[in-house]
C-alpha cells in the first residue's frame, strides 16, 4: 500500500485499526462494498486511537484512496441529538487534519450512521455543519446497513 491511505497509517497505532465499520454490538454498521480498497480505518475508541477515552470524539476516521476522509459517529438506538454528533463528528474532522497528508486533494465528508430519523432531526441535521481544513461540509446521513460509497460519491 502507498499513497493517501499508507500515509495516514504510518500515523496510527496498529492497535486501533480495523477492517470494517459498526458499533460494538453489531446491530448497526456500514458496508464498503464499492468503498476505495486502499483505505484505512481507525476505531477511536481503540487503544493507541489518536484521541484519548475521555475527550469528544466520532466512532470512526476512514481514510481512501485517493484522498477520502470520512469521520462517522454511530447513533443506533433512540433519536439522536444532533447537536452532539455534529461535535463529535468536528473533533473527528480535527483529528483526520493532523493525520491527513497536506498538499493533496481531500474530499471530506462526515457521516451520521443511524436508524431513520423523524423530519425534524432531518432538518437539524441538514443544517449542521463540520469543518476540515477551514471549509464546512454537510453531515451526510446514511442508514444501518447502506454503504459508505454512497456518502463519498456524493461530496
């Protein structure tokens, strides 16, 4: 592997990455089918994760090639606060800032992995905004079982 993605996990501890994406228990994750195959991902709730235990953070950073960055906070049970995932999803944005290579085209897109949600947590979300390297991005919400390729396509 080289490129974006072997950059990045030069700067990872091994002990936080993993090859898929979905919540502990397993009720709710995301498919890479059509994702980038040079990819990785790191769970940061691992040990070695580049943010520690107590600060905010999203459930996931996944790095593709050629230059996918995607924070995803999983939100699988209740209705979720808007508010919160869209800061741990901005700390998330943080963190793959200082991993990401600089002087390469990113196209950064945050992602909220949950159940459907009611039209007026659709709407809060539609006006949350997470930045990455000074421009906002929509949080782009995708369902327990839809593929990360839909959110990155859509940039």
């Amino acid at each position: 592997m080289n490129g974006f993605a072997a950059a990045v996990r030069d700067k990872l501890a091994p002990s936080c990455l993993v090859d898929g994406i979905d919540n502990a228990e397993g009720r709710c994750g995301l498919s890479l089918a059509n994702a980038p195959g040079e990819r990785v991902i790191a769970d940061l709730d691992r040990p070695g994760a580049p943010l520690g235990h107590t600060r905010v953070k999203c459930d996931f950073l996944f790095f593709g090639d050629p230059g996918f960055v995607a924070p995803i906070e999983i939100k699988d049970h209740g209705t979720p606060n808007i508010t919160k995932a869209a800061k741990q999803l901005q700390a998330g944005a943080d963190a793959a800032d200082e991993l990401a290579p600089r002087g390469v085209v990113v196209r950064f897109r945050p992602v909220l992995l949950s159940r459907n949600l009611r039209r007026d947590r659709q709407n809060e979300l539609r006006r949350a905004r997470v930045r990455f390297r000074n421009r906002p991005a929509i949080v782009r919400q995708l369902i327990c079982g839809d593929s990360l390729a839909e959110a990155l396509g859509s940039s």
